[in-house]
C-alpha cells in the first residue's frame, strides 16, 4: 500500500562523487518513503551517468522532479511548478545555458504525455517502474527529442540500476530506506496506487540480502524496508520454501551489525502469523508498526473496498500487542469518504479510542480520477469534511501527546543518526521512532546508545545519557 506517512519533501543528494565536467542535478522528491528511496537510486543511475549532485536549483544543469499523486490537485501543482522552472530555463538559455527539466514519479505515470503537452519546459517524463532507464532518456532528449517513459516494462528495474556506491550510502546516514516489494492489487476504492504504481511485484530474497549486506558494510544500522503493501511481500527462501515478510525479516536480522530493522507500509489483510511472530522473537525488528486502518465504520470499510472489518481491525491489534507488549502503532485515516454518515465518523473515533495510536495521519476524502470512489453518489460536502478532520485530530494529536508523556523517565536505546541544530547536539531515534536529542558528547553518529528520556515538547523529545 502507499500508506507510507505521506508527508516527506526533501531535496536528495545523490552523495556524487566528483568528476571532471560532471554534469550536475538537483533532485526535489515529494510524497512517501518509496519515492525518497527512489530519488537515491535514480541519484545511483545518474552518477554512474556523469552527474554530480547538488542542493540549489541554480547550480543544476539538470532539474529531476519526482511527484506524488495520492492526493488532490497533484497534478495542478506540478504544473504550476514546471511553469516557474520554465522561467528559469528561458533565462538560462538566454545566458547559453543548457538546462534540461525530467518528471517522475506516481504523477509523471499519470498524466504521460500530457506534461510534454502541457509543459514546453519539460525533457523528460519517467515513471516508477523505469527510471533505470534515466540515463537513455536523457542522451535522447540532449539530442532534441522529448522523451515519455511510462510503461510497465518486463524487465526488472533494479537489474538496470548500478549498486549505489559505499560513499554515497554513507552520505545518507545510517538508517537507509531498501524496497523489497512495488505495486497494489488491493483497489482501495479511493486510491490511485494500483494505477500508477502497478501490480505487486516483490524483489528476490537473495537481491534484498544483497543490497542489505551492502548498506551495513557501508556502515547502515537501521534498514526500514519498503513496499505499497511491504507485508504482501513473497518469494522463494533459501531453504526452497515460499517466504512472507516474517521469514525475510529474521533472514535479515541475521546480518552482523544490522541492529535495527523497520517497515512500511502494511494492509491488515497481510499481518500473518509469522509477521507477528517475528515481532515476539526478534530484538531487531523495532517495536513500531504503520498499520492504516481508514475508517472504523464497517460499511465505509465495504465502500472502501478494504477487505477487512473494524472489528477484524482491532483483533488484529489485540495479537500484535500479545506478541509484543511495547509496540507503537500509528494509522492513516480518510474522513469524509462518499456517503460517510455522523454515525459512521463516530465509529471512526471509537475504533481511534479503543486502539490507542502513538501517531497518525489522516485526511480529507479527495477525489482521484478514475478510481471508483470518484463516480460514487453522496460525496460529503468539504464544511463536513473539515469538521470532522478537525475533531478526529484533536483525539489523534492528544494520544500521540500522551505516547510522548509516558516516555518520560524511561531509558531508551537511541541509534545516534545526525548531527543536532547546533553542534553541542546529536539527534538519535528511539524504537518508536521518536527524534530524540541528546548532547553530542552521549557518542558518536551510528552508535547505539542507552538514554533517559528527560524532557518532551511538541516534536522532540530530549535525553541524557544513561551510563551502563
Ligand atoms: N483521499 C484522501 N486520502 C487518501 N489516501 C490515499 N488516497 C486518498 C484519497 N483519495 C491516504 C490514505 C493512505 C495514505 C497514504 O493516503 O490514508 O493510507
Ligand atoms: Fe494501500 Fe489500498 Fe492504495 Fe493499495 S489500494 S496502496 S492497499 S490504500
């Protein structure tokens, strides 16, 4: 599922190394981890290409867009944004420059055609399944073509990416993002993903084995591995036997100095027995969990083609908690999908009261053309809409204030990842995945170490170092 916390907007470094008369790109990234991870290895295919990257618009020879479409006016954005860069590009070229602007991502997959239509400024359109070919694209288009790569080739694109250079993995950090599944075929009534993104596909065991060993010989401790529906990942085990996500995740967590393994992002209708073993069994495996659930109204649920019931929901809670005690769980919810009722909003809160979430996203119903929900009858007027996202995060923002609360005094192992705003600070991460700042001199960036939670404000929390 897409139901990666859609919130992150970064500018990606391909962590380049220098040549000479590199080429140089800035990559702007927007939606959820799978493209952030994406972004890397499209960075990965362009310094094998020549390119070198940088973090201002200005110094690009090369401007790589990669969008989200998961929501309202996606595309409309995009538009207006290639409108400013053809601005740039003009003035550019007016200075015998040779400025060259590619799209991809879930909304270049979308609209194709349309962005070299609609958008002089673009060279390149490339969606998610073929950015391997990036480099290609690019060759055609300095040669004068505008160039659309938006198919579901056969090809695995991963075969087609070089391995992301030990430098460049180090210049990430040392928790990494690896995708070890893509696609959707669950057709959530409400979601594009299975349109842009695909059919589910999983990576092989032993290519995530693989690219997991080079992360940690890179000095990577935390690996979150990545899919629209992570936990509907399968494949062949080394031992000749159909594996699920449990089975991958303890074959990872043999890896010598992988200290910290995550996911994201799950359906409930894939939390098997053995996922949620592994959870009991595997100190590695972090206690924290994105399970979105979208509404607790059974028949918002039906609409929602979600497969599952509220109540289903909950017991699969109950099982998870049983297995591991100390587990998060954060959520994503819709409000005002078509024909939601008061009632079924407030079966929405109670599912939210009985759960108990340590964080959340949620949001308003937006239309996404094409996808069924979009020709259903009794849209919910946007006043309601408003309304009720207003309440439902007022319950939200108060547990995960309260997650945040119980935390004090605890001690808590903080894998060190960043340096602090300011240099007598070092920002860690607890299991839960809280930032946490400590005082620089608690260790060093990779190290993990032990802290006593001292101090909460609203986004971060803050520690002291606990002597063992
Ligand atoms: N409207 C509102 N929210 C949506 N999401 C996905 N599609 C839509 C939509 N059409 C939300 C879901 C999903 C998260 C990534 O984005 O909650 O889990
Ligand atoms: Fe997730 Fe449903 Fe969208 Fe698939 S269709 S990515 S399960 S929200």
């Amino acid at each position: 599922m897409t139901n990666v916390p859609p919130t992150a907007e970064s500018a990606i470094l391909a962590g380049a190394e220098p040549r000479t008369n590199t080429r140089k790109v800035f990559i702007k990234t927007y939606g959820c981890q799978m493209n952030v991870y994406d972004s890397e290895r499209m960075g990965d295919a362009l310094t094998g290409d020549g390119y070198q990257a940088v973090d201002t618009v200005e110094a690009a020879d090369l401007i790589l867009i990669n969008t989200c479409h998961i929501r309202e006016k996606a595309a409309e954005k995009v538009y207006s944004q290639l409108g400013r860069l053809a601005k740039l590009k003009k003035q550019r070229n007016a200075e015998g420059g040779d400025l060259m602007v590619a799209v991809a991502g879930c909304v270049a997959q979308a609209e194709g055609q349309e962005i070299i239509r609609r958008a002089p400024v673009v060279d390149v359109v490339i969606g998610p399944q073929t950015y391997h070919r990036l480099p290609q694209a690019l060759a055609k288009a300095r040669q004068g073509e505008r160039v659309v790569e938006t198919d579901f080739p056969a090809e695995d694109k991963f075969d087609g990416l070089p391995n992301t250079s030990a430098r460049a993995i180090r210049a990430r950090g040392v928790a990494a993002f690896l995708t070890v599944q893509e696609g959707c075929d669950k057709f959530c009534t409400f979601c594009v993903v299975p349109y842009t993104r695909g059919a589910e596909v999983s990576r092989p065991v032993d290519r995530i084995v693989q690219e997991a060993q080079r992360l940690v010989d890179a000095g990577v401790r935390e690996i979150t591995l990545l899919g629209q529906n992570v936990n509907a990942w399968h494949g062949k085990g080394a031992d000749g036997r159909e594996w699920g996500l449990g089975e991958l995740v303890r074959r990872l967590a043999e890896i010598d100095g992988l200290v910290r393994i995550r996911y994201t992002t799950s359906h409930p209708r894939d939390m098997d027995d053995s996922l949620i073993a592994a959870h009991r069994d595997l100190p590695e495996l972090m206690p924290y969990l994105h399970l979105p659930v979208q509404s607790g109204s059974d028949a918002i649920l039906k609409a929602m083609n979600r497969r599952h019931t509220a109540d289903e929901y909950v017991r699969l809670v109950e099982r998870i908690r049983a297995a591991r005690p100390d587990i998060a769980l954060s959520g994503d919810f819709i409000v005002g999908f078509p024909g939601e009722t008061d009632a079924d909003f407030e079966n929405t809160m109670d599912l939210i009261r009985e759960v108990n979430y340590a964080a959340a996203f949620s949001f308003k119903y937006s239309i996404r053309p094409g996808t069924p929900g979009a020709g259903m009858e009794d849209q919910v007027a946007e006043a309601v809409k408003t309304e009720r996202l207003a309440r439902l995060q007022a319950l939200l923002s108060e547990q995960t204030r309260a997650f945040g609360r119980q935390c004090m005094g605890k001690t808590v192992d903080l894998l060190l990842e960043k340096p602090g705003r300011n240099t007598h600070q070092i920002v860690g991460r607890s299991p839960w995945l809280q930032p946490v700042i400590v005082d620089a001199k608690a260790g060093k960036i990779g190290d993990i170490v032990s802290v006593r939670i001292t101090e909460t404000d609203s986004s971060s929390l803050f520690a002291e170092r606990v002597e063992c």
